[in-house]
C-alpha cells in the first residue's frame, strides 16, 4: 500500500473537521429545542394552574305538568247528514189525459186540499151526458113496466090473466130497475174520474218543481208537480252501528248547519244497515222556525264514552318517534327521560295517550325540541294555562 502523500493527507482532514462541525450543530440544535419544550410545558403548566376554575353550565329552566291518569276518555264523534222534508211526493194523475190547467208554479206555496192541476174533462162529461139520456129512457120503460104490472095484478084479481102474465110483467119491471142502477153506478163512476181530473194537494207544502205545463199529454202516475211538505223538516244521517245501539228514542242531539246550532230529538232507527254505508240510519226532528231548503248538508256530534286508562296530554309534548311512534319528555330528580306514547284519540290541541309512564309523571308540556334525554333541566310547575283541559262527561 502507498503511503499517503500530503495532499491526500489534507483532504481527508478537510472532511473530517467539516463532519464533525455538522454533527456538533446538529447535537446543539436538538439540545436548543429539548430546553425549549421543557420550557414550553412549564409555562403552560404555570398559566394553567394560575387560570380561574371553569363553573358546569346552570341547568336549563323548563315547565312541567303531571301525568293525571283517567280508566276512560270521551270521544266527540261527528256525522254528516242532510235535512229533508217530513213528506215529498210526485203529484200524478191515475188516468192519462191532456192538461187543462195547471194552477201553480215553482215556489207556490199550497194549502192541504187546494186544486194544481186540471184534466181535459170534455169526454168525461159527455159521457156522463150520455148515461143521463139512457137513465132517463130506462126510467120511462120502468114506469111503463109497473103500470103494466099493476093492471095484470088487478086482472087476475078478478080472475082475467093468469099468474105466468103477471110473472112476466114483475120480472120485466126488475130488470128495468137493475138497469138503472147499473147506469146510476156508471155515471157514479164517471164522476169519480171527473174528480180524479183535478189534482189536489193532499197536505200544505212548497211546489218544488212544475214538471208538465198547459197542453201536455200526462200519463198515468207521471208527476206533474213536484210538492214537499211545509214543515220543519227532519235530519237523516247514517251512524256507526255500535254508537247507534246506544241511543233510546227522544234522545237529544246538536245539529250543525251554516254555522248554526240546531236542536234535534231521534225520531227512529231504521231497524237494518244500509248496504251502502254499512251505517244505521237514524231521523231527527229538528225545532225550528228556519226554512232550509231540502237536502242541505249538516253535522251531528255525539259524545262516545270508551273504557280504557290513558291520560291526556297537549299535542305540543308529544314528539315523533322511531317508526312512526311517539314520545313524551319526562323529567325526574331534574334529569329528562324519554316514555313510550300511544295515541287513541286527538280532540283539537290535545291527545288521550297511554304509554310506559304512570300518574303522577311529571313531563314537558311543550318546548321538548330545547331539551333532549338525559339533559339536567330545573323544572317548574306548569300554570293553569299549560295544564290540558279536564272535562267531566256523564254517561
């Protein structure tokens, strides 16, 4: 191996002192921020023993009202109906004919017994003419049949005709008398159809519609006039068959219509469902003076006592749950809770609920979206304004 010459000698002492320059920086950097890092914690440590104590956030004030358990709850029920008249009928004629007259239009207002309408009765009364002239014929063969049967009596009185002559002239004189009674039975007849070419209101009402006018051909039975009875008139409605069975006749009732509060009393139930609605149809008499046009809609209410232990509650303390349930915020020893709530009936702001708490509950009548479960909250009683309403029903 050559021995190094000078120059080599001086390289290698240049990178030695230039390494060991670098390595010596580097140690002095890493001991400069060591101290600094100790130093840093240190002064933190001083500011946080020195900073003041943090206070818990106060609880949250919130309104409470109690859980008043109930064995049974009202339901308000609601029917809608409509008002019609006590008697409505088609005014017809028995037999066809031309109208002569026809005395009224709609909105008359008839008395019981007043004429509406006239047949043509020019062939009824020269038919009758005709039975007349007969009658008076037969009459004149009659009175010529017992003159002639009074002298064959007197004849054979006196021993002058026989029995069988005085037979014939009896008999004759019968038929005779028979004939005329028949003719006096047919012009009896006629007059009875005379009569039936006048329509005759059968009771005071309202013409409702004029169908046929002065001229027509009218059928036998096709309404001429449509006529309705002038008098208060009586609400149908169709009911839920279990509340139906509950009522007794001469019950009374409320009958809404135009913002109007009626007085209504059950008439009758009809005795069977009506395929249509599965309902039972029930008539009310309602006591007014008003005149309401017929087939006007209106409601009925009823109040239903159903058994079964719930409390109520305002709608604004229950909150939507998982699964389309829902929940109701509980507050004890000042932490909230969450109970489990079913509802079975909702009337106006407020719900009759029962669900996982117990009478005597305290819970948030409103304002659950400011707290949630397991929130310490400084609860409150709740005013009289809070608190759901109480109605007392009888049954």
């Amino acid at each position: 191996m050559p021995f190094p010459t000078g120059k080599t000698v001086h390289l290698i002492c240049r990178r030695f002192v230039a390494t060991t320059g670098r390595l010596a920086l580097t140690a002095a950097i890493t001991v400069f921020a060591g101290g600094m890092v100790v130093g840093g914690r240190s002064i933190l440590a001083d500011r946080a023993q020195s900073a003041p104590i943090s206070m818990p956030a106060p609880a949250s004030p919130v309104t409470v009202a109690r859980i008043a358990m109930q064995g049974h709850h009202v339901a308000q029920r609601r029917f809608s109906g409509q008002f019609e008249a006590r008697q409505r009928i088609g005014m017809a004629f028995e037999r066809a004919g031309t109208l002569e007259a026809v005395l009224v239009r709609e909105g008359d207002v008839v008395a019981e017994g007043e004429v509406v309408a006239r047949l043509d009765m020019r062939l009824l009364r020269a038919e009758r003419a005709r039975l007349g002239a007969a009658r008076a014929g037969m009459m004149a063969e009659a009175e010529l049949a017992r003159r002639t049967n009074a002298r064959q009596a007197e004849l054979r009185d006196r021993g002058f005709a026989t029995e069988q002559r005085l037979d014939d002239t009896s008999l004759s004189l019968a038929r005779f008398e028979a004939a005329i009674a028949g003719i006096d039975a047919a012009r009896d007849a006629v007059d009875i159809e005379m009569s039936k070419a006048a329509l005759i209101a059968p009771f005071a009402g309202t013409v409702e519609d004029r169908v046929l006018d002065v001229g027509a051909i009218a059928a036998a039975g096709s309404p001429v006039v449509d006529l309705i009875e002038a008098a208060p008139p009586r609400f149908r409605v169709s009911l839920d068959p279990r509340l139906a069975e509950a009522l007794h006749e001469d019950v009374d009732a409320v009958i809404e219509v135009g913002g109007l509060r009626l007085p209504g009393r059950l008439s009758r139930l009809a005795p069977s469902l009506d395929p249509a609605t599965r309902g039972r149809t029930a008539w009310f008499d309602v006591v007014t003076d008003l005149t309401l046009p017929d087939l006007t809609t209106g409601e009925i209410a009823f109040a239903q006592w159903i058994e079964g232990a719930g409390a109520w509650v305002p709608l604004s303390a229950l909150s939507a749950g998982p699964q389309a349930t829902w929940t109701l915020l509980t507050v004890e020893d000042g932490v909230v809770g969450v109970e489990a709530a079913e509802v079975l009936y909702i009337e106006g702001d407020r719900a009759f609920v029962r669900g996982t708490f117990r009478d005597g509950d305290a819970y948030l009548p409103s304002g659950t979206h400011r707290v949630v479960p397991g929130q310490t909250v400084d609860p409150a009683p709740a005013t009289v304004a809070d608190q759901p309403e109480t109605i007392v029903w009888e049954r």
